[in-house]
C-alpha cells in the first residue's frame, strides 16, 4: 500500500466522504468551497490526478470529478477511518430492544439481523455461535400428530436444532415428556464422542431419539457456521449501483449457500479473535460475488468455547463508521447476552 502524503490522505478521506454522501462524482471546486481548503484549485486538480495515478481514485467521464476505487476504500478504512462508538442514544435504543425481547438466542438472532439491516440499510448475516465439539444440554419431545414428534435439542452454547420424527408407534406426550426427561439426565453434557458410547435399557423409542440425537449432532459439528439468519435483503435490490440483478443476486448467493458461507468465514473472520472486525471490499480479489459490494464482518461469543458471526453485506460506497460501529456493538451485545444466559 502506497505511503500518501498528509495532504494526499486529506483529499483523498475528502472524496471518499463526499461520493458516500452524495453518490456523485467529487470535483476539486467542491472540495475547495464545501472545506474551504487553503490550498489552490490547481494543487488540488494536481493531488486528484496523482491519487488517480495512483489507483485510488478513478474519473468515471473525461470532464468528470472522482470517485473513489476500491483500493482508495480500503486505504480509506484501514489508514484514515476514525474509529468512534455509537451515539449514546443508539446505544440506548439497541440495548432497549434487547432486553425488552424475549430470552434466548431464538429471539436475540433474529433481532439482531433486523437491528443491523434497519441501522445500515444493507443486508445483515447473523450465524447462531457454534463450538468444534458440540455438547448436549437440553432435549425436548413434542407430540405433533399420529406418530410424528418434534425433537428440539438444544447444545451448550445455544444452539437449537430441530426435527420431525416418524416413529413406528403412536406416544402420547406424557410418554415423550418421561422420556425426554431420562435422556437429559443421561445425556447432559455429554459430547458426541461421551453419546456414542452410551448405553442405555433397552427401550425401542429410547433408542430412536438417542441414534436422532447422535445424527443431529455430528451434523453440527460437520459445520464451520450455524443457522443463518438474514435481513434487508430489500435494502441491497433498492441500491442505487445495482445496475445489473445478477450483481445482487451474486453477493445473496454467497451468504446464502451453507458450502460458500462456511469457506468465506473460515478464511476470514473465524482467524482472528472475538469482537475484532474485518473488511472485506470487493472480495478482496478472491470472491468475485462480492465484487462491488463491502463486507463487514465481526465475531462475538466466548473465547475458546462458543463464536458465531455477525455482518452486513452492502455497496461499497457506505458510511463505513457507523457500519463498523454498529456491527462491533452488536456482536459485543450479543456476548454479553450468551455469557450471562451460560451462568444461570
């Protein structure tokens, strides 16, 4: 990355401001009234050319001003951004919403996806946290209909994996409850590896949820990621760049598909610690589905036991403070909530 002199690095942060502002092509007559930069209008028609030079800047017509490229983004954000928290009320406001909704990560995931979709205008991603070695804690049985019974399991953690079973015969559901209630005694926080070699009385239906069990867990544990959740998908087809649907419909792709999510977050953010935020403009030269697009990613949970991942996924031409803010306070909330729901 080019080393820019302390005036390339004003004009440059000038431009990158402006564009995200106004959407349109910066010309160094408006730098010079809207800053009123001490500088004359041919130094900074000279410093423009030089960034442009440079590969920073781009001049989309011949008469044009300048917009930034996306190299000028990433110096942007990873040299001249200032990091700054978010506005005491907006904290307030996202901490209310919290904590005036429901416990439990199946109410707090899914108001984080909207929270971050609503403040940023883009796409949110929020995956359930996860852990390399999924342990049980909790089994619920639940009489549909006939001989179909949902299994819910939860997994130390938080995470909630569900199924409908077709069993051979009919239970009512003090039976399903009486058998729930053995297996939590036998299976509570035990791993995959402690399940299988468990033995149990012999008991036909017992033995049926517990291979269940088993199945749902190695699943997990076959996962870089848990359950997705997503919001604003609205947000990313009204972009105004958004020439093409295919460009939109690319980037959706990405994060939609379990293989392509769990390979963009194993190379990425799962490298580096909780509460650190990553992004990536562009894909960053290795997932041209994001090209065009910004990524900004952060990982909350518990050192060494639970993460999962919080993001937006919007135009490159964003307000990149309050979009790094935002995902940083909510992934740190969301923290804070697992701890605390992992002590009671």
């Amino acid at each position: 990355m080019t080393t820019l002199s302390e005036r390339q690095k004003i004009i440059l942060s000038l431009v990158v401001h402006e564009h995200i502002k106004g959407s349109q092509a910066v010309a160094s007559g408006a730098l010079i009234r809207d800053y009123n930069l001490k500088i004359s209008s041919a130094t900074v028609r000279a410093e423009l050319n030089t960034l442009t030079e440079l590969g920073y800047l781009r001049q989309p017509h011949t008469s044009a001003g300048r917009v930034p490229t996306e190299e000028g983004y990433r110096y942007f954000v990873n040299k001249l951004l200032n990091q700054s928290s978010l506005p005491a009320t907006t904290r307030n406001t996202i901490n209310h919403q919290f904590y005036q909704s429901g416990k439990g990560l199946h109410e707090w995931l899914p108001l984080a996806a909207s929270i971050l979709a609503t403040q940023n205008r883009a796409v949110s991603l929020v995956t359930a946290p996860h852990t390399d070695v999924v342990t049980f804690k909790h089994i619920e049985l639940i009489s549909i209909r006939g001989s179909q019974v949902l299994m819910v399991l939860v997994l130390v953690g938080g995470e909630i994996r569900q199924e409908i079973l077709s069993l051979n015969s009919i239970y009512n559901q003090k039976q399903l409850s009486d058998l729930a209630e053995k297996l939590n005694n036998a299976c509570e926080n035990k791993t995959l590896a402690d399940l299988n070699q468990l033995s149990i009385p012999e008991d036909p239906l017992a033995k049926v949820i517990l291979d269940a069990i088993r199945e749902q867990m190695h699943h997990s544990e076959t996962l870089v990621t848990g359950e997705l959740f997503l919001d604003g998908i609205t947000n990313v087809l009204a972009t105004p760049e958004l020439v093409e649907p295919d460009q939109a419909r690319g980037a959706l792709r990405l994060i939609e598909e379990r293989q392509m999510l769990d390979d963009l977050m194993a190379r990425t953010i799962l490298n580096e610690d909780i509460g650190d935020v990553q992004v990536l403009i562009s894909g960053e030269n290795t997932w041209n589905e994001l090209r065009d697009w910004s990524l900004i990613l952060t990982r909350y949970g518990i050192p060494d036991q639970v993460s999962g991942t919080v993001g937006i996924l919007g135009p490159m031409r964003m307000p990149y403070g309050h979009a790094i803010s935002t995902v940083r306070f909510v992934g740190g909330l969301l923290s804070e909530l697992i701890s605390e729901s992992l002590v009671e």
